[in-house]
C-alpha cells in the first residue's frame, strides 16, 4: 500500500513516518528527493534564474560554485511564474526517481510518501490508498522552523503564507479519487496519533 503524509513545513510528518517506519513501512522524504533533483540539475537551474536573481539583488551561487537554495527559495517563492518554472524543471525527475522507488520497495508493509506537496505530481498521488495529513498551530510551525532550519522569521512566513490552503487542496484531490483523508494534528499526545493513522 502506498500512502502520502503531507502537510504543511515544520507540522510533524517526519514524526508520523517515524511510527510508519515502526510498522512495516518505507518512508521516502520527498524533499531529499527533490534536493538530489536540484543538486543534478543545478547549471541548468541557475542558468534559467540568474537573470531574475540579479534584478532581485540575489546571487545563486555559493563561493563553492554549487547553487545557493536558499538564495533560490527566495526568489521563487516571491513570484508564482518562477515557482511554476522551477517545477516544470525539477518534478517531471523527481516524479520518475519516486516511481522507481515504489517499484523497487513493493515488498516492504507499505510505502510512504513524506511530502508538502505530492499534490502537484496527481500521477504519483494517485496511487496512494491514503493521505495522513498532519496539521499543527501555526506558532508551534514557526518555533520549530526557527529551531531546525534557522531560516529568518519572514522568510519562514512567507513560505508559510505560499502553503496556505494546502489541506483544502488535499482534501479535493482525495474526495475526487476516491482515496481515503485522515487529518492528524501532531500536537496530540504520540497514543492519539497512532489511533489516527492505525
């Protein structure tokens, strides 16, 4: 069985995996995936935004040479049409090295699709039998993404903003494929989680 958790950044799904992971599944971090994505496609990347990153006042490069993300998430999160570009790019990959992991881990109790955004790829979340979508409130989100990624507070706000509505658009895509929705809020006790997505 393959399931997606999604959810919004810094809302616990890493935690929800953890206890798939105790039952029998293999969970896939989709933003791991989409790194190493990036990470291959990094010239062609910087090539097709350094003109919109200098008019930003960005540099997308490192001194290393390598692509500067954070540099990246800035500007694409900012503009839509640049977003939208940079996935037109990078998921049609993305998209092909998560099927291959599904076609290669059939045997395990269960796969598990750690991702944010798994909606904007409808060939992969189809197959999912289920999505666990964990909420958290908003000010827990922001700490922990303070603590973990050390990102500036309007950085992560506008991240936040960009992912609002994005239960509404799980919710849609579930009821329209007639796949199961659960919503888990991981500020429960880790005995009402399980009862969740048991």
């Amino acid at each position: 069985m393959v399931i997606c958790v999604a959810g919004p950044m810094a809302a616990g799904k890493n935690y929800v995996c953890s206890i798939l992971e105790e039952r029998g599944f293999f969970c896939v971090d989709a933003d791991l995936v989409i790194h190493q994505v990036i990470k291959e496609k990094e010239e062609e990347i910087f090539l097709q935004f350094k003109e919109e990153a200098a008019a930003a006042g960005l540099e997308l490069k490192n001194s290393d040479g390598s692509l500067d993300r954070r540099a990246l998430g800035e500007l694409l999160f900012k503009n839509p049409n640049l977003l939208a570009k940079q996935e037109s790019l990078v998921y049609p990959a993305f998209e092909r090295r998560i099927q291959e992991m599904i076609d290669e881990n059939q045997k395990a109790g269960g796969f598990a699709i750690n991702a944010t955004l798994l909606y904007k790829t409808p060939a992969l979340l189809r197959q999912c039998k289920k999505i666990i979508y964990v909420g958290a409130p908003l000010l827990v989100r922001v700490w922990r993404s303070r603590r973990r990624d050390k990102m500036p507070l309007l950085q992560i706000l506008r991240r936040m903003k960009v992912q609002k509505g994005l239960e509404g658009q799980y919710k849609k895509f579930a009821a329209e494929n007639n796949i199961e929705f659960i919503r888990v809020n991981n500020f429960l006790c880790d005995e009402g989680i399980k009862k969740w997505i048991s």
